[in-house]
C-alpha cells in the first residue's frame, strides 16, 4: 500500500506480515465459534423446519474463512471488519453470538494495534 517512492499512500492501511497472520488467525478462529454457533441455532430450533439461523451462520463462517485468505489483499481487513459486525449482527438470531462477537471485535482491534506495531518496529530494524 504505498507509492513508488516508498510513501504510504493517503488512506491506506499499514499492514505487514505479522498483522495480516494475526487477523487471519483471529478470523479461522472466528469461523469455527461461528459454526459451532450455528449447530447451536439448529438445536435451538428442533423439530422446526426454520432452518434459516442454521445457514446464515454457516454462510458466516465461510465468510470468515474466505476473508482469512483475503486479509493481505487489498480491502482485505475491510472484508475483515465486514465479518465482524455480521458476527455481533449473528446475535440476532443467536443471542450468546452477541458476546462472540464482541470478543472477536475486541481481538480484531488488538491484532490491528499490536500487529502494527511489531510491524513497524520491524521495518525500523530492517533501516537500520
């Protein structure tokens, strides 16, 4: 995300080896609590033929695996924030998805902060 010379590019994000392995890895975590989360939906829903809860988390949980391998693309982390709030929107359907999601959101900022911080200390090592 930066220009010829070198500059970063107005707007972008900074993101570097070490953020983008740990929001990939917050995000394949994030897959499996969703699915799990979505077996829950189906017991919660029994004998009903509603299985609309079941799907829409399964439909999530391929949207955070999806997203994982896109996180070092460009729009990858907005692809990644995109996950979050359907995540906390999931607690709609499941109300215990709520606090999943808040978990997940509250690692997503810290692997951001930290992430880029190990990244721009490594850079500055790099310089010399």
């Amino acid at each position: 995300m930066s220009t010829p010379d070198g500059s970063r590019r107005p707007g972008a994000i900074a993101s570097g080896r070490f953020t983008w392995r740990m929001l990939a890895t917050v995000l394949a975590g994030q897959a499996l609590v969703i699915f799990f989360g979505a077996l829950v939906a189906r017991g919660m829903a029994g004998n009903d033929s509603s299985a609309t809860p079941f799907v829409v988390m399964c439909l999530l949980s391929i949207a955070s695996v999806v997203a994982a391998g896109l996180v070092r693309r460009p729009g990858g982390v907005i692809i990644g924030w995109a996950v979050q709030v359907a995540t906390l929107l999931s607690g709609l359907l499941v109300p215990m998805m709520f606090l999943v999601g808040t978990i997940f959101t509250g690692l997503w900022l810290l692997c951001l902060r930290v992430g880029r911080q190990v990244d721009g200390a490594e850079a500055a090592r790099a310089q010399g």
